[in-house]
C-alpha cells in the first residue's frame, strides 16, 4: 500500500465545471471629468452599504449615493450614462494622492480613513468634511492600505501597510505617535506590504499581502510571528481578503487568485483568466455569494465563482483591450456591495477615472 503523500499545499480540491448561476447587467456608466489621467484606486461603501466612496491620483475622496445612481435614467441600451459632477454628491481635497480607502467602525458612518503616497493615514469627519487625526509613522513611504478590526465599536484598531515593509497596527484613540504593534512580515527584506485586511468576522486574525511573493496571517493577540504563511504566487501578492473565517483570497501580478484555508494555509483552488503582470486591479469578494471580482489590464471586470477556477462572467470597459501605445487603460478597482442574497451590486473603476456598476440576479 503506497503510503506516500505530495504535501498539503500541493492539493488543490477537484472542480466540476462552472455553471452560469448568475445573470450580471451594466446598470451605469459615471464619466470622468478629468481630462488628464483619474486612476481609481479605491471604492469603499458605507455601513449602509447605500454611500460610495472612491479615491485615487485625484487628490478627491468622492461621494455617491448607490440608490440616485441606480435610479437614473436609462437610455434604449437600458444602461443610464451620467457624468461625474453630475453623479458626485460632495467630494474632500486631500493633500496627496490615495491609494486606499475604509470607512472606520463605530462613527455611524462619519468617519472614513484613507491611506496616502506620502506615507500618511488620515481619518475624515465626513460632517465637518475636515481632517481628524493623522497617523505619519511610515518615513514618507506610501501606504497601500488601510483597515480597521470590526468588533470593538468606536474601542476598534486601525491597520496600515507600507511600501517601508511594515504594517502598523494603532488605536484611533490615542495619539498618533503611539502604536499597538509593528510587523515586519519579510523581516530584514523590507518588501512592500501590499494590502492588510482584519477577519471580518470579528475574529483576531489581520491578513497581509506582500511584495515577497508571499501572504500571512497574524494573530492579533501574538503579533511576533504569522500564524500562517501563504506561498504559491509566483510575484508581488497585491491583495488579500477574508472569504469567511476559513478562508481567504489572495491576488498576485502573477494573473492569478488563490484561496486558502486560513486553518492550515493550503491552497484550496487557484483562478486564472484575467491579466495582471503589473498594475493593482482590485479584488473584492461577496461573501453571501462567495464570489470574487477583480479588474484586468485588459480593460475588463472578471467574476470567479469560489467553485469554480475559470471566471463565471467577464464584461469590459470601453475601449476594450487597449493595452498598448499610449492608452494602456486598465480596471484598477472593483467594490462589491455586501448586502443581499439573490441579488448583487459590483461597482468597479478604471485607470481613466470612470465608474461602472453592475446588477446581477441569481437565476431561477
């Protein structure tokens, strides 16, 4: 009897092949009023999940309300086209460009944090629309991302991950020159941490995403050593979001995502079919649907099914595949809506500033 087994995070689970459960519409097309480059870096909603926030080299944090774009008048395509000054209810200045956005728990909705390129965290009154605490602890280093822990109320802890290979983990409440904890998940390599993002859940693991190649979960409660390292990308690990508190997803410029069992850190499944060799592209998950959506440097949205490896849907920005000479746009941010069960809302953004929401229904 051959006793001999390929290690765990060699198994990948059998797949029957995808089934199309999903019926997904363009609903809106926001327009870019900027005629020099908009790349949106950032979507976010609101607890309620009826505000949309979104952000990037614009130096904008803006505002939406979900319901007025839904709303809108549709043309014979049944897609309603609006334009930007038109579809934002109110946007904030800031200082630098951002590359992350996160509405922090327990203000109702007021306060939203944003991390910089210059290496700032900033959190915004979004009443006062006013800066209200500022965090400088990464040397000038841009940060990739911003989270907060979701249990805890206003007592909850805020993370950041920076191009200076760490990730700070700090209380809102105190004052900025203090810190809970500092991770340096490559040690003296200093890669880039790409992305940080806490269970949740509720739980006490933070995920995060670096430039190693690799992704890690910490526990927050012993923060000197990851719980779990999760290799297999090939490149930069770009992003890395909890699916529920079993697993998690991570997305690489190596064009592929991965999902993981945040119990023992075997890769699950991997997901290929968009393009990624350099630019973020987002990566947002559903978690009633256990769906995942990213962009593409092909100009295009991809939905995985957690089922299946090849996407379930694919639809593109115009003009679609421009990926040479001196228009290489590309889809740089997707934001799923997390309410709802039979329905779906996917909103997602491109590197010239447009902004694009889907409707999707399950099929009966």
């Amino acid at each position: 009897m051959n006793t001999l087994h390929p290690p765990k995070q060699d198994i990948e689970e059998e797949e029957e092949e995808a089934r199309h459960e999903w019926d997904f519409s363009l609903s809106t097309v926001v327009s870019s009023s900027s005629s020099a480059s908009d790349v949106i870096g950032a979507i976010e909603f609101d607890p309620t999940d009826n505000i949309l926030a979104t952000a990037g080299i614009s130096r904008k944090i803006r505002f939406y309300g979900l319901p007025s774009l839904l709303q809108t008048d549709a043309g014979i395509s049944g897609v309603s086209f609006v334009d930007q000054a038109t579809a934002c209810e109110y946007y904030i200045c800031t200082p630098a460009k951002l590359s992350s956005l996160r509405w922090r728990p327990g203000s109702g909705g007021r306060v939203i944090g944003s991390g910089d390129y210059d290496g700032v965290v900033t959190e915004y009154d979004l009443e006062k629309r006013t800066p209200v605490f500022e965090r400088d602890e990464h040397g000038g280093r841009r940060v990739w991302s911003v989270d907060y822990t979701r249990h805890g109320g206003a007592a909850s802890l805020g993370a950041s991950g920076s191009d200076d290979g760490t990730m700070q983990v700090w209380d809102p409440r105190c004052p900025p020159e203090e810190s809970v904890g500092v991770v340096r998940p490559a040690g003296l390599c200093r890669s880039a941490v790409c992305c940080v993002e806490f269970d949740p859940s509720g739980g006490h693991s933070v995920a995060v995403g670096c430039a190693d190649r690799r992704g890690y979960v910490y526990d927050m409660r012993k923060l000197v050593d990851p719980a779990l390292t999760l290799q297999g990308h090939s490149k930069t690990v770009s992003y890395v979001r909890f699916l529920d508190g079993g697993t998690v997803v991570t997305a690489g410029t190596d064009g592929c995502l991965k999902l993981w069992s945040a119990e023992d850190g075997r890769v699950i499944r991997t997901y290929e079919g968009h393009v990624n060799n350099r630019n973020f592209v987002g990566l947002s998950v559903w978690r009633n649907g256990a769906l995942f959506g990213c962009g593409s440097e092909n100009n295009r949205v991809f939905v995985y099914d957690r089922r299946w490896r090849k996407p379930v849907w694919v639809d593109g920005f115009e003009p679609v595949g421009m990926t040479s000479g001196l228009d290489k746009r590309f889809v740089s941010s997707v934001c799923w809506r997390q309410s709802g069960v039979d329905q779906c809302t996917l909103v997602a953004g491109g590197s010239d500033g447009v902004l694009q929401v889907y409707v999707g229904k399950r099929k009966p």
